[in-house]
C-alpha cells in the first residue's frame, strides 16, 4: 500500500509540475530538405537530412546563432548535357539568424554565414555522345563559401515544439559552387 501511495504522489507532482514548464532559448532541429547542388566537376538533384543546434544570443531568441550539419545523395537526373553523377555531400555551417519582422508567435526569418562542403561519388558515363562521356571515376571535393537564405518560423511559447520553413537557401563559393535547397524543419525546445 505503501509502494501505491508514493506513486501516486509522483505522479500528481509530475502531473503538477509539467504543467508549469518554461522553456530556454536554446533547441534542436532535425530537418529534411530537396535541392540543386553544382560543383566543379559534380551537378545533381538531391535530398537531405540536417541537425543544428540553434541558441538565442539577442532579445531572447530574436537573433540565434545556429551550427549544423548536412547530409544528403544527389543524382543527375533530368540533365542530359553532363555524364551521370551518383555522389554525397556532408556540410558543417555555422549560421546567424534574425526574425526580421515579428507577428505573434510567426516570423520572417534571415540568415547568413559560412558552410565547409564535402562532395565525393562517381562520375559515370551517360548525357550526350558528343560529349566523349565514355569512362567511369570517382571523385571527391571540397568546398568552402558562403551561406544566405530566409524562411518563416512558427514558435509558439506555450509549445515545446518549432516549426521552420525556408523554401529560399543558397550556398555559394569559389570553383563554380553553388547549392540551392528548400527546407522544413522541426525545432524541439532544450529547459
């Protein structure tokens, strides 16, 4: 009988106590995302999957800085003027973003930062004929430059959940780099 009683004051105190939760200005957020991605010797349609950190250094959470990472399989598919392309890319960002305008618990999202990229796969044969595409390699790089993009961000502060969709995301840098991505993700709020 013991036993029973203290659970059950546990359980009411849990009961009680979730009913009063405050959560910080720090989350997680897993995402997945569609994009375009050319490189020096790679170009491809792909998903991906993402994980970043974000944590509010300004007003809150006005202004969060955010590093993550990327993750994803690209193909060429529906490009005829380049051999076929089977390849992965791996990102580690480090983004700050800015609620540009506030309504409620909905914003117009900025950011910018920086992005070091690896690209590796197989570059096969395939596209036109006159393009000598007759031979199979494997190829790796690297790439570093710049990333920018914008969204909206839906974050309630009775909810312990965020919801972010950025359908405009660029990354751009030197050697003809360039990935253009669409992305949803769902930010779990840390006490």
């Amino acid at each position: 009988m013991k036993y029973l009683q203290v659970l059950v004051l546990i359980s009411i105190s849990a009961v009680a106590t979730s009913q009063d939760v405050s959560y910080s200005n720090r989350s997680i957020n897993p995402g997945i995302s569609i994009g375009i991605n050319e490189g020096g010797s790679e170009m491809g349609f792909g998903g991906m999957i993402s994980f970043s950190y974000k944590h509010g250094v300004w007003k809150g959470d006005r202004l969060r800085l955010s590093p993550g990472i990327m993750t994803g399989n690209f193909m060429s598919l529906m490009v005829t003027d380049v051999p076929d392309y089977y390849y992965r890319l791996t990102s580690l960002g480090l983004n700050a973003e800015l609620d540009l305008i506030r309504i409620g618990s909905l914003s117009l999202v900025i950011y910018g930062g920086g992005f070091v990229n690896y690209s590796r796969g197989l570059k096969g044969t395939g596209g036109w004929p006159q393009g000598e595409n007759t031979y199979s390699d494997y190829f790796w790089r690297l790439y570093c430059g710049g990333s920018f993009g914008g969204g909206l961000r839906l974050n309630r502060p009775d909810s312990r959940f965020i919801y972010e969709l950025y359908p405009l995301n660029f990354q751009v840098g030197p050697d003809y780099y360039m990935m253009g991505f669409t992305q949803f993700s769902l930010g779990i709020k840390l006490h």
